[in-house]
C-alpha cells in the first residue's frame, strides 16, 4: 500500500546516531529543569501572593457592607476610601448573602477615582464561581470573565455574610512566562551549540573508526576470486585501550591473514597452472606418438584379425580425443597464465560463414541457419582463438541436441562503437536446470543419454569458451529452457 504511515526515519550512521543521542538526552534534561524551575517560581509567587492575601485579610469587602446606606452617610463613604487607598490595584472584594453576591468592586490603578468607579460587572458564571469559593481559611483560584485569573480567600462578615478577598495572578503569570521564554531562548541556543559541538566531537573521537571503514570499503572491492591480490594498507594505529582501537588492531590482524591465505592460495593457484601446463606439452608427444602407430599398424597390407583391428581404431580414437584434450588443457593453463593473445582487426562475419560450413559439414542432420548484418563486422582480437569460441559453441549444440535441430547463428551491434554480440540457439531439449550454474567451469558436462555414440569430449569446451571470451575484454551467458537454449557472447568492437 503505497500510502501507508511510515514511522520517523532514524539516521543510520553511528555518528549521526551519537549526535542525536547527546542533543536528545540533552533536550530532556533541560526540559527537566525548565520544568522544574518554571513549577517551582510559579509555585513560590503564588505562595507570596497567598501570604499577601492573609495579611490583607476582609478590610477591602467589608468596607461593602454599607454599600446600601444614603449618600449622606459620609463617614463611612470616607471608611471605604481609606480601605481603597490602604489596598493594592487590582484588589478585588465581594459581598455574599445567602449564596449571592450583593455586591463586588476591584481596587482601581489609580486609587484617585471615585467609588462609583470600584464597581465590576459580574456574568452569572462569574457569581456561580464566588458562590462556590469555600470559606476554609485557604486560597483559591478562579476566573472572573472581566479581571482574568485571581487567588481569593473568603472569610464570614459580621451579618452573616460571607467576604471574599482576591488578589490578580497577572503578575505571577508574567513573571513565569517570562521565565519560560528565558527558558526557551537559552536551552535552545544550547541545543544547538552542543548539537554542533558534539557532531565534531564525536566526528573526532570516530576517525579511527572512519579510517577502518574506508579500509574495508577497498577491500571489498578488489577482485579476491582468483589473480595475486595486492591488499591496501592496515588503518592507522589507535588507542588500544578504546573499543575503536581495538576493533581497528582486530582488523589489521584479520587483514594480514587474509593477505597471508591469498598469497598461499596464489602460489598454489601457480604451481597447479604450471603442472597443468608442463603436463599437457609433455604429454602431447606421447600421444601423437601412439595415434601415429595406430594409424600406421592400420596401414599395415598383411591380413589382421577383426578384433585387434578394432582394438587398434579404439586406440587411435581414444588418442585423438586424449590429444584435442591435451591441447584444450595447454590452452587454458595458457590463459590462466595471463598469456597474451593478438590484438588485430577480425572480421567476425567471415569467421562466421567459415564456422557454419564446417558446422553443415560435421552435423548434415541438423538445420543451420545465418542471421548477418549488411555490413561486416569487425573486432579486436586473436582469429584464431575465436574462431576456436565459434566451433565449440555449434559443437556444443550439435553434440548435445537430436536430429533436426534448428541451429541459428547471428551477428549484431547495438550502436557503432559499441560491443557486438555472437549468439548461438537452438531448438533443442535445452541445458538441464541443475547444469546451468556451472556449465562455464572446466570437465561440467550435462546427461549425454540422448545421444549415446556421439562420443562427446571431456566437458572443457564452454570452459575454453569462457576463458577465451574473457580474456578478450567480454563476456558470454546462457538462457535455457526447454525449446529454446541462447549463448551470447558479448565482445568489444574493434
């Protein structure tokens, strides 16, 4: 499902992961402490401003009380101008009869104003709040729609009554949001200080570690399968007293042993070449030697039983695959060796035609067939090592499919300049699935039942293909199936 949520993508190096490791332990102790400071001022203001409320005590509403009494009553409208002025601005007092407020006024900024101007408006929630504040000796919080947050304490007046003192919050709330603004603006430039002090720091502390990476990455690009391998040089030296300096030493030491088991295993890959080689010249004198006498006791006019003329064509046979496989070994010690091949213009058309008559020649039964281009093609190469690819390839697929075989050969170039490409397929049965893995290796040779007197040869003609194809610059692949088998040999244009 191409929409569905992914979870937040978490960085994947071990630098980046440290980095954002100590910025996030980091963000959470300052938090912590922003929290905790910001609870704490708020909780000591907030304890001042109670403390200041007790002091103040029921002066302020109870100068309320006599809210109802004529104009012309000027001792106490000068009793509640006294308790104006002795109270802080912002005051607020309240008078409560039966559970309803009968009168409410807040202390103006300037204590100059008339007392008509004391006066608040109260909504119905704000009465239902005052009406609820318990009268328990301890301050409360509540909200008034027209004076904001304020703490009040309620205490019973003389006519049973009840006389609610509050002092603003606005201060306390200031004061703390000034804080956390404080707050914000330090902890995120040490956020983002540390962020980049730490990305160095850990940046250094893993350059060690770095150098091991980047070690191993050329390592693991060098060709280990087969050649003398040169390996780079160990990672510098660390602490081996850290994690990282023991993981570089580990690392230095497995790197020698592998160079030493590569070297082992060259050496040995050379003195197996070498056998290979010297055993293969040597043993092609002997075995000319033997198809010579064979084919000269053949020759013999004298009378000779039927059994031993057999024998000797056995002989002579088995000789002359015994020498093809003498010479397909030289040749491939050859290229393992590295020996160089020609390098001259061929005109793998020409090749082609040759390959294909001797192939209609070899195999009459089977149907051969040619798709060329218009124009020539030419390679870089040594003719006669491929025309040795092509003769395998139609051998191949003339050995190991029946009679009447389609057997088609083409020639193509994608684009002048680029590579050109030899392919062979047929029809036939096609290469067994558990074959196809190593049907290039040397002596793989597929279940033959189906042509049983064909003779077949030792399993080194893909191998040759293979080993020559590389060797000059290009590649060959099969794709296999019953009904249709395709060789492609891909090779460098000249």
């Amino acid at each position: 499902m191409s929409g569905r949520l992914r979870g937040p993508r978490w960085p994947h190096t071990l630098r980046a992961r440290l980095t954002a490791g100590l910025v996030v332990l980091l963000a959470v102790s300052c938090a912590a402490v922003g929290v905790a400071a910001v609870i704490e001022l708020d909780g000591f203001l907030t304890g001042r401003l109670d403390q200041q409320l007790t002091e103040v005590g029921t002066q302020f509403p109870a100068s309320l009380e006599h809210k109802g009494q004529t104009s012309t009553d000027h001792d106490a409208d000068d009793r509640e101008r006294g308790d104006t002025r002795r109270q802080a601005p912002g005051t607020f007092g309240a008078r409560l009869l039966n559970g309803t407020v009968t009168n409410a006024a807040v202390v103006p900024a300037d204590k100059d104003e008339a007392t008509t101007d004391l006066k608040v408006t109260l909504t119905a929630r704000d009465r239902r709040e005052l009406a609820a504040v318990p009268v328990d000796g301890r301050s409360h919080t509540i909200h008034l729609s027209s004076l904001d947050r304020y703490r009040v304490l309620a205490a019973k007046g003389r006519d049973g009554d009840v006389l609610i003192t509050g002092l603003p919050l606005e201060s306390v709330e200031a004061t703390v949001h000034r804080l956390e603004a404080v707050e914000a603006i330090v902890f995120g430039a040490a956020l983002l200080i540390t962020g980049f002090a730490g990305a160095l720091w850990v940046r250094w502390s893993l350059r060690p570690l770095s150098r091991v990476a980047a070690t191993a990455t050329r390592v693991s690009e060098l060709p280990l399968a087969s050649g003398k391998v040169t390996l780079p040089s160990r990672a510098p030296e660390s602490d081996p007293r850290s994690e990282v300096g023991r993981v570089a030493g580990a690392f230095d030491r497995m790197l020698g042993h592998v160079e030493d088991a590569l070297t082992h295993r060259h050496a040995s890959e050379e003195r197996l070449r070498s056998f290979a080689a010297d055993a293969s010249h040597e043993l092609r004198t002997p075995v000319a030697t033997i198809r010579g006498h064979a084919e000269l006791a053949l020759l013999h006019p004298d009378p000779v039983p039927p059994k031993v003329t057999r024998a000797l064509e056995r002989i002579a046979s088995e000789s002359t695959r015994m020498g093809v496989m003498v010479d397909e070994m030289l040749l491939l010690a050859r290229l393992d060796a590295g020996r160089p091949l020609e390098h001259r213009p061929v005109d793998l058309t020409h090749l082609v035609l040759d390959a294909i008559t001797d192939a209609r020649a070899a195999g009459p039964d089977h149907r051969w067939t040619l798709q060329l281009p218009e124009e020539p093609v030419t390679v870089t190469g040594d003719a006669h090592r491929l025309q040795q690819v092509l003769a395998n390839l139609l051998a191949n697929a003339r050995l190991h499919t029946p009679v009447g075989t389609k057997v088609t050969v083409t020639v193509e170039t994608e684009l002048p300049g680029g590579p050109t490409y030899l392919v062979v397929h047929d029809d036939g049965p096609g290469v067994p699935a558990e074959v196809q893995p190593g049907v290039f290796e040397r002596f793989t040779r597929a279940d033959r039942r189906r042509n049983e007197g064909t003779g077949g040869g030792a399993g080194l003609g893909l191998s040759i293909v293979a080993a020559v194809t590389e060797a000059h610059g290009g590649s060959v692949s099969l794709e296999s199936r019953p009904g249709s088998t395709t060789f492609t040999v891909q090779l460098p244009s000249a």
